[in-house]
C-alpha cells in the first residue's frame, strides 16, 4: 500500500508543475524513486505491484526454501523454481523466485558454494616423450572495425613446456591439422613418441569401444609418423591440462585487443610472440625457463620423417554442375565443360596456392587461396564463351548481304549486346521473306536515319516491300507416279452379302 501512495503523491505532484528535484524533496523520497514513478503508466504500476506480491507469496515456502538451501549449498535459485513447481504446484517465474533466493543468501548469510572437483598431480613426463594438442576460438577486431573469429590450434611438449602454435581465421580441419603438426614437428625440430588430443570429429569418426577409427588424413599422418595417439575426453586437466592453458594464455595474452589483418600477419606475430614471451618466461609449475629446457629435450625427440618437411595433401573433390568445386566453404571455378570430362579432381593446397588437376595427374588451373568464406573465385577464362557463336552469325549475315551490312551489324553488336542474337535471327528471317535487295534498302535507310534495330528493318519492309511469292513445286499426276496402287474390283453381290451378316449378327 505504501508504494501506491507514494506512485499516487509523485504523479499529482507532477500534474501540478513541481518538479522531479521539488518532489523528491517534498515527500521525503529518493530521487531515483521519482524518477521511476515519473513516467510510469497505471497499468504498468499495477503489473509491477502484482510481482512484489507474488514475491510477497513466496514467504509461505521460506522455511522449505531455507532448508534446501542449508542442505545442498550449490543450489541454484533456478532448481528451487523447479522444485516449488515439483513438489507444491506453486507457478513463480525464474526471475521472482531468482530475486527471493538472493534476498534470502544475504539475510541469513549462506553462500553458494559449489562442489569442488578434487584434481590430483600429474608425474612429470620424460624428454621426448609427449606433445599435448588443442584448439581454441576468440573474437577480436579487424582493420575494418567488424569482428572476426580467429581459430586456433596449440602444441605444448608435457616435459619443458615448450609451446607451438597457428592461427587462422576459418575452422580448422583435417587437412589443416595434418598440416599444423608437420609444420609444428619442423619448428621442433623432431617428433616425440606420443600425441595427446581431444576426441575431434576431424581427428576421429569414431571411439568404437576404445578401438579408435581416426579420420582418412589423420590415420595417414599417423602411419607416415609412427606416432602413438592417446584420445583423452574434452576439459580433461589430467591428461592435457598444460595445453587447455596454453590456448587459455594465447587468448588471453596473445589475442586479447590484437587487430586482425589477416592470417599469415597473425601467424608471424604468434611466433615472434612465442619466442619473446611464451616460451621465454619462467613457467609457474617447474619454475624454469621452457627455451632453456627445450635445448635438452631436444636431444630425446625423433627425427623427422621424409614427407614431414615437404607436405602436400591431396584432397579429392567432385566438379559441380556449375564447373566449381568447393575448398574451405569457397567455391573454385573450373573450365567450362570440365563437370562432363572430369566428374571428379585432385586438389593440392601449398603455399597459398590452390592447385586443380584430373585423376591423372593433367593440370587442370590454380587459383590463389581466399582468405574469406562463402566466396567464388572464378577465372575469366573459366567462362562459357558466348561470341564464336555470335561471331559465325554476323559473318553468314554480313555474306549473304554482300559485305554490304558489316557496319550496321557491329552497331547492333555493340549497343544491343544482349539480345545481339535476336537482332540477327529477326534479319535472317526479313531476309528470308523479302530478299537481299529490299533488306540492304531498309538498312542504307536506318543508317542514314542512324536507327540501329532490326525492328525499324521490319517496319519498313512491312510498309514498303513486297514479300516474295514462294515457289511450289507441281504435284505429279497420279498415272505417272512410280507410287501408283491399283485397287481390286469387286461385284455388287459381294457387298450384299456381306450387309447381310452384318444385319444377322445384330
């Protein structure tokens, strides 16, 4: 009751001229209690008192509420809603069940205490022995203003601490991780024994009951390495905790208010990063320097394999009914035709390149890697060539004129380029039906007037020519046809006869 005496004084106050600053002073009320009645229509104060006292109504349920949340102190004021509408069919939305749990924490002081996960130390890993692997995403600005997310792989060997990684701003893939870990295993300068990795689908397709079945280029990347992959579950501390906070340490540090220009720029800063800071501090657990380490653990890693240092993967992709293929969410352009000679290409992605060639190995073309998404990168070479047709027209047309309409002809080619086609169809056909002499009359006529159509063409040999008398060939006389056919001649008995059974049989 007191709130709507206090809305009540505010508002005739108001109609009477005073003041916010007069009015707050007048009733002895805060200013911002004016400020919020201020403008407040009646309906919209009756809703609001509704709320506080169905928050009023909540005070029934105080002392079950109190005591679920003296026995379970993670208790979310969420679960309380749910259980109120569980066990007592009592209807009270999130929000006012939200604000009386809060009230309630702080009037009798519990706190949402949450149960802790008990985490155990992990024995250091020897020299040599593992590489822990994980991705990452962030947000950040470009030079445009706009955001963009950036994508992130990172490496970590477990013993030193010595820390590797990309970035780039489209989803990382098989091929890109393939890729990211031979470029990783050169920056090492060998390769450990084991490889720890979340299950990722570009990793594995399936667990299969523990017998792992890893992707087509992710098992190949394992043969070729020899590597033994250990598949741990996602926020695992205990198995690849050092990596989760290295791609914590890149987004935080690294990537944090970092403007984008575009990957192979954000790539160079992450090395220089990695070098300088990364990989040059002292690291909080072992308390030593990670470069410094490195330089003996160095000694125990494996040496690389032949393919590691000049990598190209080939990736197969179908030629769609438009002549493109798609690479990284971009559409590529093939030459046209290419979709019913070759349904199917090899494609090779090195050095910013994007190199297309048949199931043979024939080079087909190449584009330049885009750096965006959802793009198409065409060639104008790739195109349907519209002219040798239109060119073999105006050539027949420009003959059977006597060389005489050449000019008229290019005009039309040029400022009817579209429908250039049409133009030359609907001049054969005048031609057809008025002859050479009166289509050359009607075109010395519309250049000297400087109309450029076929259209005026036809209108005036509507109007001024006469359309030519078709020539018909004779038809041959039946008796000198070759085809003749001599039909038998019947007596009259014959048809009566056959009237007969016919009348019978009805």
């Amino acid at each position: 009751m007191k709130g709507y005496i206090v809305y009540s004084k505010i508002q005739q106050l108001k109609e009477k001229g005073f003041k916010k600053a007069t009015v707050a002073r007048t009733l002895c009320v805060n200013r911002r209690t004016v400020d919020h009645y201020w403008n407040m229509a009646p309906e919209v104060f009756e809703a609001e008192q509704s709320k506080i006292c169905r928050q009023k109504m909540l005070a029934n349920y105080q002392d079950i509420i109190l005591k679920w949340m003296f026995e379970y102190s993670s208790l979310s004021a969420a679960q309380v809603c749910d259980w109120l509408k569980e066990h007592y069919q009592a209807n009270f939305s999130e929000r006012t069940v939200s604000r009386y749990v809060k009230d309630l924490r702080g009037a009798y002081n519990i706190k949402k205490q949450p149960e802790p996960r008990s985490y155990e130390a992990v024995p250091e890993r020897p020299m040599g022995k593992q590489v822990q692997v994980d991705f990452g995403e962030k947000w950040i600005r470009n030079i445009h203003g706009s955001k963009i997310k950036v994508y992130c792989v990172a490496f970590v060997l477990a013993c030193s601490r010595y820390k590797y990684a990309e970035l780039q701003s489209r989803p990382y893939k098989a091929v890109d991780l393939v890729a990211a870990c031979h470029r990783c295993f050169s920056y090492l300068g060998g390769m450990p024994e084991e490889m720890v990795l979340d299950q990722d689908s570009i990793v594995c397709v399936s667990e299969n009951n523990g017998d792992i079945i890893h992707t087509y280029e992710f098992e190949r990347f394992r043969q070729d390495t020899k590597l033994s992959i250990y598949m741990c579950r996602g926020a695992d501390p205990e198995s690849k905790g050092m990596v989760e906070n290295t791609v914590k340490y890149i987004k935080g540090n690294f990537l944090e208010n970092r403007l984008y220009i575009d990957d192979a720029a954000l790539c160079a800063g992450c090395l220089a990063w990695l070098e300088r800071t990364a990989n040059a501090k002292v690291h909080g657990t072992t308390k030593k320097i990670p470069a410094e380490v490195f330089k003996s653990e160095r000694e125990f890693l494996r040496p690389l394999v032949a393919s590691v240092n000049n990598v190209t993967t080939r990736i197969i992709r179908n030629v769609r009914k438009d002549n493109t293929i798609i690479y990284n969410s971009n559409r590529y352009s093939v030459p046209f035709g290419t979709c019913n000679k070759e349904p199917e290409v090899q494609i090779i992605a090195a050095d910013g390149i994007l190199k297309i060639s048949n199931m043979t190995d024939e080079a087909i073309c190449e584009h330049k890697i885009a750096t965006g998404r959802v793009l198409l990168i065409q060639s104008t070479n790739h195109r349907r060539d519209r002219t040798s047709g239109l060119d073999k027209m105006q050539n027949e047309l420009n003959n059977i004129l006597h060389n005489s309409a050449n000019v008229f002809l290019e005009i039309i080619r040029q400022e009817k380029s579209r429908y250039a086609r049409d133009q030359f169809c609907l001049l054969q056909t005048m031609h057809d039906q008025y002859g050479t002499e009166a289509v050359l009359e009607a075109v010395a006529f519309c250049n000297g007037s400087k109309l450029y159509s076929v259209n005026y063409i036809r209108d005036y040999l509507l109007h001024r020519a006469i359309p030519l008398v078709p020539q018909v060939k004779p038809l041959l006389p039946v008796k000198d046809s070759k085809y003749h056919v001599s039909t038998e001649k019947r007596a009259l008995d014959v048809y009566a006869k056959a009237g007969e059974t016919c009348g019978n049989a009805i």
